[in-house]
C-alpha cells in the first residue's frame, strides 16, 4: 500500500505526462493548419490579342426619322368643308387640289367687285381716250379763234387811230376799237392759258385721276378673288396626304390645321453631335441607318452639317438623307445612325466589350499576364467602327485581352482562357 506522499507524486507524473501530450498534439495541429493552403479560385475569360490594321470611325447616334418636307396647311378663311378630293394616303402633286370651302357669298362679292372695275375701265378709256382728246382739241381751237379775233382788233384799232389822228372820226369811235380790242386781248390770255393747262397739268392730273380709280376699282376686286381663291385648298408640295381631321360639312377655321402633306420620297435622319465629333464629318460621307424591323441598314449620305452650335444643348445638328422612293421607311421612326468618318491605317485595335470605364471616368482593360493572374491597364482610346476601337495609349498589341468575363474582376485573380461561365470556372 502506497504512502500519501507516493500518491502525491504518482498524480504530479500523471498532470505532467498529460500536459506535454497535449502540448505536442496542440502543436501538431497547428502545423498540420500551417502547412495546408486554402485554393484560390481560377476565372474562366475569353480573351485574345489586339489586331493591327486599318480601323474606319463610325459615328453613332440615335435620330428619328423625318420628312424631306412637310406641309400643315390650314385655311385662311372660315367656312364650312363643302368637299374633300383626297384620303389619307393618298399620293398628290404640287398644285393640286385637295379641297373644297364654302364660297358662294364670296363668289357673290368677287361678280360685284369685278363689276365695278369693268366700269372704272371704262371711264378711264373715255377720259384718256376719247374726252380729253376731244377737250384738247376744242382748247386749242378756241385758241385759234381768240388769236384771230385779237389780231382783227388790233387792225380795226391801228387804222382808227390814223383816222382819229387825221381827224375823220370821233374819238369815240377809237375809243370803241381800243375796248374791243382789250376784250379781244383777254379772251385770247384765257384761251391760251386753259391749253397750256390742258397741255402742261391737264393730261397728267386726268390721267392720274382716272388711272387711281381704275387701280383702287382693279384692288377691291382682286381682293375679292383671292379670297374666292382661298376657297380651294391646294398642295404647296407633292407628297403623300397623312392627316385629314375634319369631314365635309364640318368648319375649317383659320389657323387650325384641315390637310398634312409630307414628301416621303426621301427622309432625313438628324442627329446632335458634339463639336468635336462633327469637324470630323464632311457633307457627302456615307452613312447607315439601322430601322426596326428592317433585315438590312439603310443606305444615306451626309448633307447637312449646321454652320452653328444649338443653343439648348450646345451640340451640332447633322442630316443624313436616305431615299425612300418604295416607301418601306417610315417618318417618325426612331433609328441608330452610324457615319462613316476618318480612317486610321495602322491602328492597334480591340473590340469595344473588352473597355471598362473607372469611377474616375478614366478607361481601362484587364489583360492576361505570365502568371497566369489578370491584371488591369489604363488605356487611351481613339476612334470605333461600332465593334472594334482604336488604343492610342496603353497597349502595344503584344498583350492577350480579356475580352468577355473582365467585369468586376479583381487585379491579381487567377485566370484561364476559355468558353466563359464553363463548369468549373466560374468564380
């Protein structure tokens, strides 16, 4: 049997014992942790080298297609529709006559106008044709008699006043021959005046007279007629009817559109661009327009480029005309045009899924390293074709792209080139 004291001891080896077992598999384990790494995830990408070659600018915007010309035309009297000639789709030529107001009050009003400048005609016919003639001639015929008769008392009074001298007649006799004479005198001054009047002011003055009231009868009645006239709504354009609100009976009034026309034989698709984008573009460059719907993009060129800045958006307007003789496109359509700009011949060039934009705004794409990790380079951009574009600055064309799968991935994460999303390579 054990003593206390060898109890004591034994149970001191035994804590002992234990404690350096524990200790050795404590650090056992922690070695064992140590030694085991956790794998880090590899990310499936598509990637591939930049190309070099030559890359065409293409200029893309959204427009809405519009017509060549378009006319709302509304009257510019009120009446009452009396008939329509044409429905809405219909094809129609400049000049023609679309429709019909209620004119008879102004028909009547145009008969009684017309009336009275036939009589102002008239009148000024007579005045400059046959009465003032007819005055001038009797003017200068009582000229001619005035003159005759004074020239005889100016005989009568010379030969009586050698009578008188000699002392064969009565002084009053002379004094009779010098009165008669004054009269003589006095007729003549008035003849001769009134056909320096008729000849000097008279001819003027009357055909002036007679020529405004013809003009102010000739106005009232081609007012009239115009306003018959505007009875009769006529096309300014040739094109197609697409609006016709009102039917035969109802009122046209002034101002309010009655009939829309629009030449659809041709649209313009015009899009705003910044400053720096139009210098760029010249009238004539070729352009498509991809329309909704239609398999293949339309064919246009450039021809218009505003000469100024709008003053909303501080952006130039561009046109982009595109024929549309089938009438297959339709105005009002919204559309994505791409202009054919400048070309650079020798280009490094990468697709444009492959560039990511910073917080910065500043452009960037992941590239492949040696060790197989992506990693991130900042890159200057130049022009784009709508697929590929231009790096001015950042690559030299050797590096591999990651050209799918480079969103949100982390610089430094491993990668592989594939299929993206493939089973097993998705982080």
């Amino acid at each position: 049997m054990k003593t206390s004291s060898q109890r004591i001891a034994a149970l001191q080896f035994t804590a002992t014992a234990a404690s350096t077992l524990l200790g050795a598999t404590v650090f056992a384990g922690c070695r064992k942790s140590s030694d085991e790494r956790t794998p880090q995830p590899v990310v499936t990408v598509a990637a591939e080298h930049p190309e070099s070659g030559e890359i065409f600018e293409h200029v893309l915007a959204d427009a809405t297609l519009s017509p060549l010309a378009q006319a709302a035309i509304s009257p510019k009297i009120t009446a009452p529709v009396s008939s329509f000639l044409v429905q809405r789709g219909a094809k129609v030529k400049a000049g023609q006559l679309l429709a019909v107001l209620e004119n008879r009050d102004l028909s009547a009003q145009a008969l009684d106008n017309k009336g009275q400048y036939t009589a102002a005609l008239a009148t000024f016919e007579i005045q400059t044709k046959a009465q003032f003639p007819e005055e001038y001639a009797k003017a200068e015929a009582d000229t001619a008699q005035a003159k005759a008769q004074l020239h005889l008392q100016q005989e009568i009074r010379a030969s009586r006043q050698k009578l008188f001298q000699q002392g064969a007649i009565a002084g009053r006799d002379y004094d009779t021959a010098v009165a008669a004479l004054a009269q003589a005198q006095a007729a003549y001054d008035t003849a001769r005046n009134h056909l320096d009047a008729l000849t000097h002011v008279g001819n003027r003055a009357s055909n002036q007279l007679a020529q405004g009231q013809l003009s102010s009868a000739k106005g009232k009645y081609e007012a009239a007629a115009a306003q018959v006239s505007y009875s009769e709504i006529r096309s300014p354009i040739a094109g197609v009817v697409t609006d016709r609100p009102l039917f035969p009976g109802e009122t046209a009034t002034i101002g309010t559109s009655l009939i829309t026309v629009m030449d659809t034989s041709s649209l313009l698709a015009k899009v705003h661009l910044s400053q720096t984008v139009a210098q760029r573009l010249s009238l004539g460059d070729d352009a498509s327009v991809s329309i909704p719907g239609v398999d293949q993009p339309a064919t246009g060129k450039v021809t218009l480029i505003s000469p100024a800045l709008d003053p909303g958006s501080t952006t130039v307007e561009v046109w982009v005309k595109l024929k549309n003789i089938a009438g297959g496109y339709k105005a009002g359509t919204p559309v994505r045009v791409a202009v054919a700009g400048r070309a650079v011949p020798r280009a490094v060039k990468i697709p444009l899924a492959a560039v990511l934009t910073a917080d910065d705004g500043a452009k960037f794409v992941m590239i492949v390293g040696k060790n197989g990790a992506a990693h991130k380079v900042t890159v200057q951009l130049g022009i784009n074709d709508g697929e590929d574009v231009q790096v001015t600055q950042g690559l030299n064309g050797s590096e591999t792209v990651i050209t799918e799968g480079s969103y949100g991935l982390s610089d430094g994460t491993k990668v592989t080139v594939g299929k993206p999303g493939a089973a097993g390579g998705e982080r």
